[in-house]
C-alpha cells in the first residue's frame, strides 16, 4: 500500500488534494464501443494487448492488467473506489481491460464508453507535470495505432460532450472553511464563467461531507489543453489562498477545538459510518495543515479518507461486511492509522 | 418542478453548463443528480441525458415551423456508411458510431458541437499523423496559396450555411472544401 500515488507528499496539499488528468481516445480503425461487434472488440483488446511494448517503460513502472469480466464484486467495489475503473465500464456488459500502474496513478480503461480512457493521477497540486506524462503515453499509443482524429474537431469521443482535446483535468480540493462561507455560492458561479466546474466531491444523501470539492473544465473544445489547465489552476490558487486566509483568521481555541473534537471520536469510537467518519477526518486534516496535530510516519489524510470507503475496507481487512459490519472495521481501521498522528 | 430526467421525481438539485458565455441549468432530482455525485464527474449518463435535452430543444428549434423542416426530415435519415448510424440515432443517444459519423454528420454536428462546447475547431494538440503531414505539407505552400484562399472562403461560407440551419448547402459547401482540399494534397 505504500508505494501508492495518495500516500506521497504533495505539493499544497494542505488544501488541494488531488490533481487528476483524463484523455478519451478512438481508434480510427474500429467503430466505437457502442457500435462494435464482439469480433471488432476482441481484435482491439488484442491489438492494444499486443502492439504496446513499451507502457512500462514510458510510466517507469510495472503494469497490471485486469479483466473486467474477470473481477469479483468486492473487486469491482474497491477499484471503483480507488477511481481505477469508472462505473460505466463496470456496468456495462461487455469485456473491458483497465491497465494500472503499480503506484496506482495510472490507468488505461481499453473498451470503456470510449476506445480507451487515460488517467493519471497525483496527491497535492501539479497537473503540468500529469499532462506531459500521460501526452507521452497518448502519443506513443497514438504512433502505433492511430486515432480517430479531425483537423476540424481534434479527437473524436463517442460523445460530443468530450470532443476535442477530449481532456478533463480535476483538481480535488479540501475547502472545510470556505465552504462554510457566506461567499462560497458566489465564488462557485463567478467560476463557472471561465469555464470551471466546482462541485461537492463526495455526496451522501443530500449533505455534502468531508469538505471535499472537485474543479474541473467544463469545455473540452475549442481551447488548447496548456490553457484549458491553467484556468483550472488560477482558480484553484485563489480558492487555496482563500482558505488559508480563513483557516488563519479562525480563534485558535476554535480551530483546536474542532480539529482535537474529531481527533477524540475517532480515537474512541467502536463504530463509524462513512458520512462521520469522513467529516471527522476532514477536521483532522485541516489540524494537520494548521499544525495542531502532525504524522510520525509518512502518510497522508486523503488516504484515509479513501481507505474508509466499504469496498476498501473488505479489501484491506480481507472479508466480506455487511454494514453493520462496516462500521466496526472502519473505527478499527482509523484507529490502526491514529496511532501514527499526535498532538503537535 | 420534476427532475428533468426521470420526469418522475420533485428535481432539487440544480446544474449549470455554459454556452456562448450564457449559463444554462438544468433540474435533477436528488436520486439521478447522486449517482452523479461521486468524485469522478465524468457522469457519462449524465451527459447522455444533457445531451439528450439539448438535442431536443434544437430540434424543437429546428421543427416544423422551420420552412427546412423536410430537409430537417432528411438529415434524421442519413446513415453512416461504415456503421450505419442513422443521423436520427445520434439525436437520440448523443453517441457518435465511428470515426466515419463525424465526416458524415458534420454539417448537423458542427453547431450542436457550438452549443455544447462554445467553439466548434480543435486548437489543441494534434494527432502523430496530422503533425506528420503538416511538415510534409510546408514544400508545396507557395505555389498553393490562391487555392487556399479558395478554400478558407468556402470554409466561411460552409460556416455561415450552418448557422443559418441551411444543412443542404453546408453539405454542398462541405463536398467542394472536400473536393479542393484533395487537390491541394495531390
């Protein structure tokens, strides 16, 4: 678990989270997913299977193929969770290979609603470094087997809602401060106007939770992929200076009291659902970015929040529960991981 | 309100989208709009049902009303000749066949791309083949250049054909820009 991509340090990860970079490809030889025969799916599997040698080489690590059709439920749950498949591809009912990179950072969804859907990922600020990582695997993929591709409209995606770069770059923020601002609606409409989405990342019921929010660009046409991206980041640097200058401002007895209250549930709870734990690991997190509380070891909140998700959980304690179940291995969980933050 | 996707549920979450800088919003109950909700927004289905209204209301626009509206007919018909994707179909699903649809369709994709995307011409990143040919192309620019003004003139008019709905003349338009840009690459 060690090695994965949400348990480094990352750059501004007080506030942003998680920086993330998706491309939709076709190939020009075949029809698109929704279009192709049984044959004409199985001929690309094996193409891309087969004509791709150098994946590893490029991403600098080792690659693991998973068969969608091959997978468990509990299997299915976690790399949902973990974002290395998307729901669409899980449920549909035909075969699909998703290569992952070992750190967990990549993947590559080959017979999804598009030909292929590249995505990379990182823990904290830096999707420059993203793009021209995972434009090096698109254009070695691209030199091999062509895709289908217009002078006019760029990329060409099943959809027209991705048609063009066919990129969508994602910032995942933690705004638990300015969130509860009365300025927030406004910021979240005034972005919308350059083309920036925000939206709360993690929904239950009707409450958001965990504080967490995702920006991305709404446009995929029409705009280079280098501007497209640093929209995204000019917002996303006002947003984190916004919530720093709040997070400053607050009464420390406040702020201590907020984060140490968390601390001390989660600390002693014997059971937790998600929607709690998650809003308690939110106020840990805002102590660790203000120093009230601090790591002995290398690791990183976001994980956590990850990590208590129900297909993660019977993952990693290796058992199937049901939700009662659940709640008890997610305050085991948590408490496994308090032992390594203490008071600062 | 009902959710505009279901029809069946009181709709209280609300999404906006931009469009030529004019925000447009649409009303989702809280059970479609959740299983949207996760932290991966892609929302394929989501965007199928966006696409979904959309298409709807240009062909409203396009409707009966419209003195095109047999042309309009005509458009629904056309196939794909490599996966047999009817124009219709598309309007339906918001899902492009293959590669083929988007030369086929382009004169009716061209302004619903507008309205989705805000713009309808890649500035991206290129394809490895379409970079390939453009230093290939460089040799022969001089002695092509009234040719070209040729061709950016009907792509102008191809343009403006489309805004005005006029399908069978950006079709007409689309053939000769097809039939010139063939020339100009030998």
């Amino acid at each position: 678990m060690d090695e994965r991509w949400y348990h480094r340090k990352g750059e501004n990860d007080d506030v942003v989270q998680v920086s993330r970079i998706r491309l939709l490809r076709n190939f020009k030889k075949w029809k698109f997913p929704a279009r192709m025969s049984e044959e004409e799916r199985t001929e690309m599997l094996r193409t891309v299977d087969e004509k791709l040698p150098r994946l590893q080489e490029i991403l600098g690590q080792p690659v693991q193929k998973l068969e969608t059709d091959e997978l468990i439920e509990e299997e299915k749950l976690t790399l949902q969770e973990r974002l290395l498949i998307n729901k669409a591809t899980l449920e549909q009912k035909k075969r699909a290979i998703v290569y992952a990179s070992a750190d967990e950072a990549f993947s590559m969804t080959v017979g999804g609603s598009d030909h292929l859907r590249l995505l990379l990922s990182e823990h904290g600020q830096g999707l420059g470094p993203l793009y021209e990582l995972l434009s090096e695997v698109d254009s070695y993929i691209d030199s091999r087997i062509p895709f289908a591709y217009s002078k006019k409209v760029g990329y060409e995606t099943s959809s027209l809602q991705n048609v063009g770069t066919g990129m969508r770059a994602y910032y995942v923020m933690h705004l638990p401060l300015l969130s509860e601002s009365r300025n927030f609606q406004t910021l979240s409409r005034e972005m919308i106007k350059f083309g920036v989405v925000m939206k709360e990342a993690w929904i239950s019921g009707a409450k958001k939770i965990g504080g967490l929010y995702v920006l991305y660009n709404q446009r995929t046409l029409g705009m280079k992929e280098q501007d497209l991206m640093d929209i995204l980041t000019n917002v996303a640097v006002r947003l984190t200076g916004e919530e720093r200058e709040l997070r400053e401002k607050m009464p420390d007895l406040m702020l201590r009291d907020r984060v140490l209250r968390s601390y001390g549930i989660l600390l002693y709870a014997e059971q937790l659902d998600f929607p709690e734990a998650c809003q308690h690991l939110s106020n840990l997190l805002l102590g660790v970015s203000t120093g009230i509380l601090s790591f002995t070891k290398e690791m990183s909140i976001y994980e956590l929040m990850l990590g208590i998700f129900p297909g993660n959980l019977q993952y990693y304690f290796k058992q199937k529960a049901d939700d009662q179940k659940l709640r008890r291995l997610r305050s085991q969980y948590l408490k496994e991981y308090l032992e390594y933050i203490e008071m600062a | 309100m009902l959710c505009e996707i279901c029809h069946e549920k009181e709709a209280t979450v609300r999404i906006t989208r931009i469009h030529h800088g004019n925000s447009e919003s649409h009303n989702l109950c809280q059970d479609c709009a959740k299983q949207y909700g996760a932290e991966d927004p892609e929302a394929q289905d989501l965007s199928k049902a966006i696409f979904k209204l959309l298409a709807g209301a240009l062909m409203k626009h396009l409707g009966p009303q419209n003195q095109n509206s047999e042309e309009n007919e005509r458009a629904k018909k056309l196939a794909c000749p490599n996966c047999g994707k009817t124009f219709g179909e598309v309007l339906e699903d918001g899902l492009m066949g293959c590669t083929d649809c988007y030369e086929t369709f382009e004169p009716q994709i061209l302004p619903m791309i507008m309205r989705i995307q805000g713009a309808d011409t890649h500035t991206g990143k290129k394809a490895v083949k379409a970079r390939r040919k453009k230093t290939e192309q460089k040799n022969v620019e001089d002695q092509t250049l009234s040719k070209k003004e040729e061709l950016s003139l009907l792509e102008d008019r191809m343009k403006i054909a489309v805004s005005e709905e006029n399908y069978e003349e950006a079709a007409r338009l689309r053939d000769e820009i097809r039939r010139l840009t063939g020339e100009l690459h030998g």
